[in-house]
C-alpha cells in the first residue's frame, strides 16, 4: 500500500511539473513549430506564430493532465 501512495504522488508531483512548466516546454523543445493549423489563411503572420504557441501549450498541458489523473486515482485508492 505503501508503494500505491508513492507511485500516486510522483505521478501527481511529475503532472502538476509539467503543467507548471508547459510555456518553458515549449519554448526549448519548439514544439509550436510542429503544430498543424488548419485556419492558417485566416490568421495574420504574428497571430499564427500566437495561435501555434497557444496549441502547442494547451497540449502540453493536456498531457501534464493525463500524467497527473493516473495519479490522483492512485491516492485516492491508497489513502482510503
């Protein structure tokens, strides 16, 4: 039980990190690079660049979400 309640709190420890840094992740890894815009034409040239940097962060922090849920669900398990 005891490895329950630790695994729980690194993985929340690990999302809530990633949420935290996903501007900083963005930026070093340049991932608004790889983002795909389907409204492209619509957009002017600093609005895509703010549009691609706002994706690329809104998926980062998804993944932090999906990394910080496992977790969550393991403590509530563990501490019950």
């Amino acid at each position: 039980m005891i490895a329950l309640k630790i695994a729980g709190i690194l993985l929340m420890m690990a999302g809530a990190a990633i949420n935290y840094s996903a501007k900083y992740i963005v930026r070093r890894l340049a991932l608004e690079q790889r983002v795909t815009v389907k409204e492209a034409g619509e957009l002017t040239g600093e609005a895509l660049e703010e549009y691609k940097r706002m994706k690329a962060c809104s998926i980062v922090k998804l993944v932090g979400l999906f990394t910080l849920l496992p977790g969550v669900v393991l403590v509530l398990i563990a501490f019950r």
